[in-house]
C-alpha cells in the first residue's frame, strides 16, 4: 500500500474530486470507470480505495458539493430582490438555468441520483447471510430515509423563503412546503426540452411564461 503525507492526502483527494466533477458530468455515473478518475490524477487504480470506498461514495461528495454550490449561488442571487415575488423570480431562472446547463445539476434534483446512490452504498457494502440481510435492509432503509430527510432539512434551510412569504397578504399559498414543491416541480419542465411534447424553438418561450404563470399565481397583485 502506497504511503502518503497527510498533505498528499488532500492533495490527490481534491484532484480525484475535481476529476470526478468534470467525468461524471461528461459521462454519467454508469460509463465513468473507476481508472477514468485515476487516471486523471496520475495514480493506480488501487489507490483509489485508500481515499475513497468506492466510485459510489465519490459520486456523492461530487454531487452534494455541487448542490451546495448551487444553493451558495441562490442565497447571493435573492440578496437583490426587494420583494417576494422578485425572489421566487431569481430562485426558478437560477435553478432552471443550473438543471438545464449542468448535467450534475440535473442528474440530482431531477433525475434523482443522490438517492439512487445512496441505496446503491448503502446495499453493496458488505456481503451478509439472510437474517443479517433482513436486519440490514431495515438499517439501510432507516439510514436512507435519514439521508433523504436530512437532505430535505438541508433544501429547507438554504431556501427558507417560502417561510417569510407566507407572512405576507398577497400570498395565494399558506402552506410554504407546497410552495416549495411547485417550484420544485417545474425543473421537471427540463426534460421536455428537445422531445415531441415541446419543441426545441418553443422551450425558451414555455419556460418563460410558466416561470410568470407560476409568479402570478403565488402571489396577488401587490396594487
């Protein structure tokens, strides 16, 4: 086993994580070897498992880094909003824009991929006879709802906006959670995108005015 300094040891682990961010938003998951990455980085593929306990676990820190990065660029983007629906404005234009030029972006709130994953991790990490197999889809399914609750505690946080808007008169929707989920809800939009459903000239047009369709009903006029 190859010896590192601790300073080698970050070193090599961001390369592998960067060279993961630009292969699995090349590639995808299922065509992104283990070798790719290392190959990258300039060391042997059993070097690989000294930093990390499989291609699965360095798919998730890439993917979670790049949804915190998205939640840093919506936090600096509401800062110019003076009002709620200026907010809920900049929030659907970023995250729209995000799902549909970063292939990571998509992949993670539309496609799924952090729980699918997750239970990939969470299913394949030891082999176990059958009583341990039953207790351990119980433990794994614990440990995935936990995930997945901590994940959406975590949305909550970042995004707390619909909390604040809900104080407000205008608002249409008392309930800031449903709020939530009809903006999450138009990402989905995306994957109509270049399909029979919309046509490739009309997408910009179609995102536009669901994007004030969506503005307009959250929110009463303000006169």
């Amino acid at each position: 086993m190859t010896q590192f300094t601790d300073a080698e040891r970050e070193r090599i682990r961001a390369e592998m994580i960067d060279a993961g961010h630009e292969l699995f938003a090349q590639f995808g998951f299922d065509r992104t070897r283990v070798s790719d990455i290392t190959d990258e980085v300039d060391i042997g593929t059993s070097t690989f498992y000294q930093f990390f306990e499989s291609k699965e676990e360095l798919y998730f820190i890439v993917l979670v880094e790049e949804r915190n990065q998205l939640f840093d660029e919506l936090e600096q983007a509401v800062t110019q909003a003076e009002t709620p629906q200026a907010e809920a404005e900049i929030i659907l234009r970023t995250t729209l824009k995000q799902v549909r030029s970063n292939p990571l972006i998509n992949r993670l709130f539309v496609k799924g991929e952090i729980r699918r994953i997750d239970e990939r991790m969470s299913g394949t990490r030891f082999e176990k006879s059958a009583n341990e197999e039953q207790d351990s889809q119980i433990e794994q399914r614990n440990v995935t709802d936990t995930v997945n609750s901590q994940f959406e505690q975590e949305f909550t946080q970042v995004l707390p906006q619909p909390e604040q808007w809900v104080t407000h008169d205008d608002v249409q929707v008392s309930n800031p959670d449903v709020i939530r989920g009809i903006m999450r809800s138009l990402l989905f939009v995306t994957q109509a995108k270049e399909t029979p459903v919309i046509p490739e000239e009309m997408y910009g047009e179609i995102e536009e005015a669901l994007i004030d369709v969506i503005v307009a009903g959250l929110f009463s006029d303000e006169n």
